[in-house]
C-alpha cells in the first residue's frame, strides 16, 4: 500500500512538474512578439515595476540587485517582527519576540530556510506571519526561481543576465502567487483552518478549559510547501492537525514539497535550449531521490532499537510518528523534505532510527535531489562543472560545458561555493560540540547529541528549515550562529554561480563534435551522480561515521 | 640549381617506419640510472618551500611532514610510546613529498636530455660577419639579430636564419635526423636556416634572425628545462581545483579535532595530518608537473618545437584540420593514368601523339606520359627523334611539345591553353572535348589535352595516387570529432573529386593564401579551433590566424615566426601526431584526477575507523579490509599514498594510451580504468601493505 502512494506521489509531482516546467518558463521569458496576452501581461508587470525592470542588467548588477532587495526585505520584516505589539491583527496579544530571535528568524525567512527556533502560534501575530513571514517565503522561492532564470540565460550565451527586479515580478505574480492560491484552496477543502478570527476556547469534556490556536493556516501552509520554504504556522509544522488534517491533505503537501524544485530542471533546460541535458540531470536527482526514499522506508520499518530484547509485538519504528498518516508517511516526507531543502516536517526527526536520520542529512548535505526553488538546480549546476572539468579533461580537451571553456575562474568560483557548505557545516558543528554553546544544550549525550548538533547545522547551511529537536536552540549563540550560517549559505551558493555564469557567457561557444563530452547521455548521468556522490561522501563521511553510523552500531544496530 | 624534390613529399611506409625508429632510439629509456641519480639530488633540493609552494598540494603535503617532525621531537625528550608511530608517520610523509619531487625532476631531466641532442648543435662556431662591404670573424655568440652572414661549403651555419642570397645544398641531419641534403635558397618558401647545420654546397648570405640564446631551439630547450615554465591554463584550472580539494579535506580533519573533544578523544596531530595527507590529492599533485613537462617532451621527441606549453595543451582542442592536398593527402606526383581519345580516334593515336608531345617534357608528368604510351603501344611506341624541336613547356604558354622536321606538330598541355593554339591556327573544337575535358576533371584527374598538327585528338587523365592508408586515417580524426579541410590548389572539379575519395569533410579549390586565411576565420567564428601547417611567406598570416600554425623548418623566416611551433622534420602530417599529444596531455591529467580522488574511499575505511578504535570500539564494525591494528591502519593507508606516487610515474610520463574514438568511448574507458580502478585499487594495496607489516611484526 505505503509503495503504491509512494510511487503515486513521486510520478504525479513528476507529471505535474512538466506542464509546470513550461509555465514557468513562459512566465520567465520576455513576451516572444508584443502583442497578445503574455506581452499585455508584461505592459502590467511594468506599470507595476516601473522603470527599475526594464534595464538589462549583467551579472554583477543583477547580483547586486538581488542582494539590495533581499537586504530591504531583511530589513522591513525585522522592524514588522520587532513592532508586533504595535501592529493590527493581532488577535491573541502577541508581545514583544527577543532580538537574538528576531534576528534569526528573518534571517531564516529570507534565506528561503525557515528553520524556526519559535512556536508560531506562542510568538507570531497574524501580521507577523502573514505580512512579514509569509510575504518572505514567497520573495525569497521568487529570488531562488530569478536566479536560476539568470543563471540560464548567462549559459546560453547572453551577457545581460535579465533583469532581476523584473524576473522577481515574474516569479511572485505569475508562478508562485497562482499555485499557491490553487495550493491553499486544495487545502482548505481537505480540511487546513484558514480563518483570521483568534484562538478559539473550548471546554473538554473533563471540564477543562482549553485555548486552540488557529489562523489564517492554509495560505500560510500552501506556500511553506510550495516554495520549499517548510516554516509552519505552528510549531509542530505538519505533525499539527490544523496544518496537515488527513492522509489525503499528507499526500498533497508532499507533492507540493517537489512540484516546483522538479519544473526548475525543466524550465533550466528550456531556458538554455538543452531539454535532454534537462532529463538526464532530472533522472539523476530523481534517481537520488527514489534511492534515498526507499532505503528511508526500510529502515524505518525496523523498531526502535531500545525496543530490543522486550517482549513487544516487532513492527516499524512509531515513536513520533503521526500514526493517521501511516508508518511510511514519516520517512517519506522526511526525505523528500531534507532532500529538496524545504524542511517542513510531518514525523519527528530526532525519533528515526540512527541511519534514517542519515539519510535526511544526506539530503541535506548533496542539497541537489531537487533541491531548493531555483537553487537546487543552481547547486546542481556547481557540481556538473566539477564533474565536467574532471572528466572533461579525460575526454583529451580543455574541459567544457555547452560549448564554453571550464577554466580556472570558473573552477576558483565553483569550488569555493561549494566548500561554504562544508565550511559552515562542519566548522559550525565543530565550534559547537567542542562548546557548551553546543555541548551544553543538546537533549542526550553522545552520538545522538552529536547528530542534533550537526543536523541543526546542515539544517541552516542547506537551508533546509527542519530541525531534528532534542536541542534547546533558542538560545543567543544558536539564534546568532544559525542566522550567519543560513545568510552564508543561501547567498554564496547564489552569486558565485551566477558570477560563473557571467564569466562563460564571455566565452564564444564551440560547436560540438564527435570529440566533445556529451551532456545528454547516460553516461554524463553517471559523471554528475558520481561528482555528488563523492564530493558528498567525501566531505561528510567522518562525521556521518561519528554522529548516526557509530549510534547505530553502539546501539547493537 | 635545380631544385630538389622536397625529402618527404613521397614518404613510403618504410620511410616513416624508419623515422619513428630513429626518434625512438632517440628518446632515453624511462628510468636511465644517470637520470635516476640527477633527479634523486634533485628532489631533495627542491624541498625548498619557495620551490614547494609552486604546488599546493605538495605544500601542504611538506607542511605537515614539518608538523609531524615537531611532534617527533618533543615525544623524543618526553619518551612517549607512542615514539615508533610518529617516527614512521614522519618519514613515511617526508617521503611523500620527495617522490613528488623526483617525479618532476625526472620529467625534467628528460627533457634536459632531450635538450642536450639538440643542443649538441649549438656548439659555438666561427662566423663571417658582413660589415661594411668587408667581412670579420666572430664568434657565433656574438651574433645579434639582424647581422648578416656569409657561409660556404664545409661551414657550419652559425645560427637561425634566412637566406638572402645563393642557394645550396644544407645537410640538416643534426636537426632532423634525415640524411638526404636539402636545399635552401634566397627569395623562396625554402630560404630557412637553422644554426648548428652545414651547407655542403656553393655559398649562402645569410641574414640572422635570432641571436644567440633567442632562437626557437634555445627557447624549446627552456620549455623542457622547466627553467622558464609558466603554467598553462588547464593546468593553472587544475591546480585551483587541486588546491580546492585540498583546503576542503583540510576543513574536515581540522574540524575532527575539536569533534573529537566532544568524544572525549584527544585525536594525535600526527593521525590528523596522516588523515589529512590521505585525502588531499597528493598523487595528481605529485606528478600535475611531471605530465605537463613530459608532454612538452613528448612534443620536442616527435621534432615538433613548440613555442610555449599552452600551443601543445591547445592542440588538444582543435577541431579542424587545414591540410593541403599534395604531399599530405596524396603522394603529390601525378602520373598519366588513361586515355580518352575524341569520337573518330583511336588510343593508338592518341597515345603516340601524347608521348610524342611529352619527349622533350623531362617534368613527373612528362615521363609518367611517356612510360603510359611505352606500356599501352608495347613495340609500337615511336621513339625520340633527336632532329625534332622541342617546345619546352613556360608557365605563359602552359603547353609542350615538338615539332618534327617532317613537318609533324605535337602539342600537350591545360585544356584552354592547347584548345587557344588549335583556335589560333584556325581549327575547330570539337564539341565533344568539352565533355571529356570535364568529366576526367571530375574523377579527379588533371585533363591534358594533346594535339597533333592543330587537330585536338582527346585528353590524358594525369591522377594523384592518395597516400596509403590515408582514407582510414581520416577516419580515425573524425571519430575523434576532428574535420579534415583539404586545401588545393586544383580546380574545385578535381578538388571535389579528390575530397570523396580520400573522404575528408571540405575542401578548399583553387586557393589562395588568401583564402586559407578567410575560411580560418569563418570557422574560428564559428567558435571552432583550427590547425594549420605551412612553410612559404605568404602563409604566413594563415599561420598565425590559426590557433595551432606549425611551420615547416624548411620554411621561410615569416612563417616560422608567425606560428606557433616548428616542425623540424617539415612532415606535413605531424599536425595529426600534434594534436594526439594534446589530448594525452589533457586525457592523462583527467585520468590521474581521478584516480588520485577515487583512491580516498578506501583510505577512509582505514583511517577512520582506525582513529577512534579506542574510544567507539563498535566502529571496528567498518574496519572492512580487516586491517590488523589501528596503527598499522593508518601507517598502511600512507605508504600507499607514498608509493602509488613513484608507481605512477611511468603513466604521468608516457601519458595514458590513447586510441582514436569519440568521447563518449574515451570516458567509459577511462572511468572504468581510472574510476573504477582507483577506487578498488587501494582496497587491495592497503591490505597487503598492512599483511606485510603484520608479518615483520612492525605495528
């Protein structure tokens, strides 16, 4: 049953990602003649945008553009947060939120992560969530999509990148506003609250009162999973019944957690005219993805171990599981949620078994089985010029990737956005389990203790947003810490490429022979499997070995 | 002076067979104990840090080994135990740095050997220096560029140059291996010099184009020394990418000491460097200079003087070829082939009438027209008459022929110019010649048409032979994705005609130099890379346009200058053996690559594991290879890292085989081998590593 709908969900979001992939690719194209509905539908993105988004911009001013409204966007939503007392909708009174807090929480709205070390419904006004961190979750998928959109302009050969405060205006109107007004109605008729009235008060039938909190929750839920943004309404996320009533609203949000970062690959391949490169990197995440999501089924199918050896009925491992959703809904979701860096959760992470909980970081470390919205393909993109410049060279020509020389500048930019992510995490990780900043606030010692450190980090490098629990992390050191590592680690990864991009567009394609390295084979395929594999298990195998391998083998696994 | 047939416009197999042989016996074996102790002193010489530092990894590599000795030293006065490991870690470390020098240097003394042959030829001479009407005696140190030389027979030429007056015969052996004497002349494509050779013949005036020190060979000779190497460009990439890798692994073992505070394991800095010195890539940053000199070796073995390291790196890239039609493509001798004589004569005729319109022609052809009529009339053929008047063929008239004092004319040559002597004489052209003339043109044959007392008879098919083999060789470029441009000065008929059968991709007809240079930049914007080989001055601006330009030695001054290597031997088909150097160049430091990075796997399962045995003993549970003692683990890992280096060195330095096929092929070979390869490899090295130590009841 639990392959049937697992299979069900990865091949809809498939599906589904096709027609999306040419929708969005339409949205981000300049209209093709000035005339008809996409030209009349540019004409109102310009009155909207004015004269800002007409200017082509190369890549440094489109980076720099980039930076200036992410930094506005920081800027306005910590003065909503830090003003909520002051502000309308705030039914519930909702005081004042610790700075360290705020700090941490807009940094992680605007870095698309939304690792959350608050209880929405404790902290967070109506106007807080809607207009300061929901507004965020759209800005910053629409940042992640722009980027992309840049980056496949700058390889097919363009030197103006686009222009980004236009391709933002594209993406937020004209891609994610409209599925995630579809997304919050499908949601609303599977049974998500969506109300502006206050916490509702109910008498049990013990006698005792209870306060429910609720709120506008299915539009603030149709985007976290939309835009691979994954910071629920409510503390508990997806597990909260308000945000994630039924098997079938489960179903539903786990096809949202894919749909768009799976239509990035194909508007990239769009984009640059090179549909079968698009398939064979669609196949290999995909390829990552089912792997990761059937070996997360199986070993969450064994118990416990601290179940071993007590006279219990044997059957999957339960604890933190929401049980209306079946045993296989926790892993299922857990990976597709750490691979795609949305980070949304449905199950508790600190209760998988030690290697389940493995292969969520594993998600979190490649950071490409889909990825974030945009970034995901951009991470991609980092390791197929790795892997092209290696294998490039073993072909017996200078390495290149669609027609453009690899050379140092662009191997200097590649790698160093792609050592940041190891940088913030295993340098975060070290500071913190040799520290009691770390040591001191973790739930159990040992390697699980161990593993909550590095997940909370790979967490805030990857932008992933989930937490494993079992951390006391709003502490100032946490909320500091975490905040830098999410702000490092969403815009490298995005400059740098992009910096890329603009050094190949300088370059005069070569057009391709029987000599050159192909990017639309299975053998390619396997070049960038391989350079996510090995950069991957490279950089993280000691600390996967210290962290959820030596539980797993302590606890007789 | 007649000149002389051009010594490899007809090189039989046999004749490029004794070539190679030659140049094999050439090239020094690969581990000549001279060398061996040059590049041994050498190696630790270059443990210099100011040296190491040209190579990151390497540094590190040396940085550590330092590390490693400090650690050393204070454990030697607090008499710890573990005294035997740090000993073995240090030297193992130290080792592994010197390997990486001696693989260099080895590559280096190499190329100085190569070097030497060549340099045996720069012995200082005596010059006749040209001033002021006068002449004085110098020595050839002493010549500046732009001095003029007289050389007569028996004198050895005092340096590169250009011929500005006289011809001579030049034997060149010293340089090119050939014994054949050639000619050098002033004013034609064959006025090039190179000092160290000896005129055997009359006298030269020679004006020197490179003073002493300047001259390509100096240059080359500098390139192979490594004394003047400058990094090329995919391997600065590749360095950048090296250095990357390393910083990263630097990252992880740095980030496991204060990880293992958290463990309560306080990790040994010698097990950290050790881990640190497994993983970053010491065997590709051991031997990245070894292959770039060995290529510039391999370049100067094949007689090919490259102007600087990134031109052979470069030949790697091109795709498409500018070979000329005669001496690369075909033999470049045609000979008369058939007959096809006008409606109403016979072959007889026609074929006696050729031959006799082709005694007095002592051209190839001529001949090859007159031994076509012998074989074809048998007993029949007419024989010379020596009263007759020969009409000798001018490249005005661009016809032959005699005249017999019995009043009989006979006239051959190119189809206009025999059809303007019939009009001339007031006889018609048959309709029918036309047809003939055209469709020999388009077999690829050139039409010489033959005339007896101003009444056209029909034409003589003169083919080119293609070289043997040629077909298959172009077949081979074009699995490697190459395009092969046959540029000829032939009518496009003939051109078209030629191009099928020796099956390249375009042709250039009729050309000019001129054109050559128009069609290079009409592919260069079509983003293509283009070779080109050439000799005479108004190559010249073709030769530097394209990407790759090999000027012929034979040629003039302005083509050697303006490209960007210089093929010693002229052989018009050493771009194809350039570029197969390129690519090894490229495909061997991509192979080692991945070797080097596949490699760490294994190393991890040894190491780490074996680095906290002690404090989590379920981690024994990894120790795959069943390795015998944490510290005989770790010790094992690094002497395989150490000794894969020198294993190596013989690929690094002949470069991985290369074959000629598409990519897609070359990467599956390679990852197979290198990939698959490296990642088994090591399994099976650090176990038998660790057997053998186990066995000596070392750790």
């Amino acid at each position: 049953m639990s392959i049937f709908f697992i299979t069900l969900m990865l091949g809809g979001a498939a599906l589904l990602s096709w027609p999306l992939g040419q929708a969005m690719t339409w949205a981000m194209s300049p209209p093709r003649q000035q005339e008809g509905f996409r030209f009349r539908i540019e004409k109102v993105l310009q009155r909207l945008g004015g004269k800002i988004i007409i200017a082509e911009q190369n890549w440094k001013q489109y980076v720099l553009a980039l930076l200036l409204f992410n930094s506005v966007m920081f800027a306005v939503v910590f003065a909503v947060l830090a003003l909520q007392p002051l502000l309308p909708l705030n039914p519930d009174a909702r005081g004042a939120i610790e700075p360290s807090l705020i700090f941490h929480t807009v940094a992680s709205f605007t870095a698309n992560t939304n690792l959350q070390h608050y209880a929405g419904e404790l902290t967070m006004s109506y106007f807080s969530q809607l207009f300061g961190l929901m507004w965020l979750q759209f800005v910053s998928a629409a940042t992640g999509i722009a980027a992309l959109t840049a980056l496949a302009r700058g390889l097919s050969g363009s030197s103006g990148l686009g222009n980004f405060y236009n391709d933002l205006l594209r993406a937020t109107l004209l891609i994610l506003l409209p599925l995630a007004t579809t997304g919050a109605a499908i949601l609303v008729l599977g049974g998500v609250v969506m109300t502006l009235d206050g916490a509702a008060l109910a008498t049990t039938i013990e006698g005792a009162n209870q306060t429910i909190a609720r709120g506008p929750v299915a539009a603030f839920v149709a985007i976290k999973q939309l835009g691979t943004n994954g910071g629920g309404f409510f503390g508990a996320n997806s597990t909260h019944p308000f945000e994630n009533p039924t098997f079938l609203t489960n179903v539903v949000e786990c096809m949202f957690i894919m749909l768009v970062p799976m239509a990035c690959v194909w508007m990239f391949g769009r984009l640059t005219g090179r549909l079968r490169h698009a398939a064979v990197i669609f196949l290999v995440m995909g390829a990552l993805l089912a792997v990761k999501v059937g070996f997360a089924n199986y070993l969450e199918s064994a118990p416990s171990a601290a179940f071993t050896g007590l006279p219990v009925a044997a059957a999957a491992n339960l604890e933190g599981k929401e049980l209306r959703f079946g045993t296989a809904a926790g892993p299922t979701w857990g990976v597709l949620t750490t691979a795609t860096s949305n980070g949304s959760v449905n199950c508790m992470h600190d209760s998988l078994n030690p290697l389940t909980g493995l292969i969520a970081l594993t998600g979190m470390w490649f950071n490409v089985s889909f990825g974030g919205v945009g970034v995901g393909m951009i991470n991609m993109f980092l390791y197929i010029i790795v892997g092209v410049f290696i294998s490039g060279m073993m072909v017996g020509r200078t390495p290149e990737y669609l027609g453009r020389k690899v050379e140092t500048r662009e191997m200097k930019f590649a790698l160093l956005a792609i050592l940041v992510h190891p940088l913030l995490i295993l340098g975060g990780t070290a500071l913190f389990a040799a520290t009691p900043w770390g040591a001191a606030t973790v739930q159990d010692q040992g390697f699980h203790g161990f593993s909550e450190i590095l997940y909370e980090f790979s967490s805030a490098a990857a932008n992933n947003g989930s937490g494993f629990e079992g951390l006391g992390d709003n502490t100032a050191a946490w909320n500091v810490a975490t905040a830098i590592v999410m702000l490092l680690g969403r815009f490298l990864p995005i400059i740098l490429p992009l910096a890329i991009a603009g050094s190949l567009a300088a370059k005069k394609p070569a057009p391709a022979t029987a000599g050159t390295l192909r990017t639309d084979t299975p053998l390619f395929g396997l070049v960038i499997l391989g350079s996510v594999v090995f950069i991957g298990a490279l950089l993280f195998l000691p600390v996967a070995v210290l962290g959820p391998i030596a539980e797993h083998l302590a606890s007789g696994g | 002076m007649q000149r002389q047939p051009e010594k490899l416009s007809g090189p039989g197999n046999d004749h490029v067979q004794a070539k190679l042989e030659r140049r094999r016996a050439r090239r020094a074996s690969l581990f000549e104990p001279q060398m061996l102790r040059v590049a041994c002193w050498q190696a630790v010489l270059m443990l210099q840090p100011r040296v190491m530092a040209r190579n990151p990894v390497m540094f590190i590599t040396e940085i550590g080994a330092a590390l490693t000795t400090l650690v050393l030293v204070t454990e030697m006065f607090a008499n710890r135990e573990t005294l035997a490991y740090t000993l073995a870690v240090t030297m193992i470390l130290w080792l592994t740095v010197l390997f990486a020098n001696f693989a260099e240097a080895l590559a280096e003394s190499r190329g100085k050997a190569q070097a030497d042959t060549l340099k045996r030829t720069r012995r200082s001479t005596h010059a006749r220096r040209v001033v002021n009407g006068g002449e004085e005696k110098i020595s050839s140190d002493e010549l500046r560029e732009g001095d003029v030389v007289l050389v007569a027979a028996g004198e050895v030429i005092p340096s590169d140059g250009e011929v500005v007056e006289g011809a001579a015969s030049v034997d060149e052996s010293a340089i090119t291996g050939e014994s054949a004497p050639v000619v050098r002349e002033a004013g034609g494509d064959r006025s090039g010099v190179t000092g160290g050779t000896r005129v055997l013949s009359d006298q030269l005036r020679i004006r020197i184009t490179a003073g002493a020190g300047e001259s390509f060979l100096d240059r080359m000779i500098a390139l192979v020394e490594g004394a003047e190497r400058q990094k090329t460009p995919n391997e600065l990439a590749l360095t950048v990418t090296l250095a990357g890798l390393t910083l990263a692994f630097l990252m992880v073992t740095g980030a496991l000491w204060p990880i293992g505070r958290y463990f309560g394991v306080n990790l040994p800095i010698p097990t950290l460097i050790a881990l640190l010195i497994c993983l970053i890539p010491t065997t590709i940053g051991a031997l990245l200079a070894a292959i770039g000199l060995a290529g510039m070796d391999r370049a100067l073995s094949a007689n090919v003087l490259a102007k600087s390291g990134k031109a052979v790196e470069l030949a790697g890239d091109i795709d498409t070829l500018l070979l000329d039609k005669t001496g690369t493509i075909t033999m470049g001798d045609r000979q008369a082939t058939a007959y096809f004589p006008l409606p109403g004569v016979t072959g007889e005729q026609l074929a006696e009438a050729a031959m006799r319109a082709s005694f007095g022609d002592q051209t190839p052809e001529g001949k090859s027209i007159v031994r076509l009529g012998e074989k074809t009339l048998g007993p029949e053929a007419p024989s010379e008459t020596p009263q007759a008047r020969i009409i000798a063929f001018t490249a005005q008239t661009r016809l032959s022929g005699l005249d017999l004092p019995d009043g009989n004319s006979y006239r051959k040559g190119a189809a206009d110019a025999v059809q303007a002597y019939v009009k001339e004489h007031g006889s018609p052209i048959p309709p029918a010649l036309q047809g003939l003339v055209e469709s020999v043109a388009r077999q690829g044959s050139t039409p010489i048409v033959v005339a007896e007392n101003q009444n056209l008879l029909g034409v003589v098919a003169l083919s080119d032979v293609l070289k043997p083999g040629i077909r298959d060789r172009f077949d081979r470029l074009r699995a490697m994705g190459l395009r092969v441009i046959m540029v000829t000065g032939d009518n496009p008929l003939t051109a078209a005609a030629i191009a099928e059968q020796a099956g390249v991709d375009d042709y250039i007809a009729e050309a000019r130099p001129e054109d050559k240079l128009e069609y290079i930049r009409r592919e260069q914007r079509a983003g293509r890379l283009i070779a080109m080989m050439g000799d005479g001055t108004n190559d010249a601006p073709a030769l530097a346009q394209a990407d790759i330009g090999i000027a012929m030695n034979s040629g003039t001054q302005a083509a050697k200058e303006a490209g960007n290597m210089v093929d010693l031997d002229s052989d018009p088909t050493k771009l194809i053996e350039v570029i197969e150097i390129g690519k090894q160049l490229l495909m061997t430091r991509g192979a080692l690559t991945t070797f080097s990075i596949a490699n760490d796997v294994a190393k991890y399962f040894a190491i780490v594991p074996a680095m906290f045995m002690l404090a989590i003993p379920q981690l024994a549970a990894l120790n795959i290879m069943g390795l015998a003692t944490p510290g005989s683990a770790i010790i094992s890992a690094l002497i395989f890292n150490a000794i894969i280096i020198p294993l190596l060195i013989p690929i690094a330095i002949k470069g991985v085989r290369y074959r000629p096929m598409g990519a897609d092929s070359i990467l599956r070979r390679n990852l197979l081998i290198y990939g698959l390869g490296g990642l088994l490899a090591p399994f099976a090295g650090i176990k038998l590593i660790d057997l053998a130590l186990s066995l000596m009841g070392i750790f």
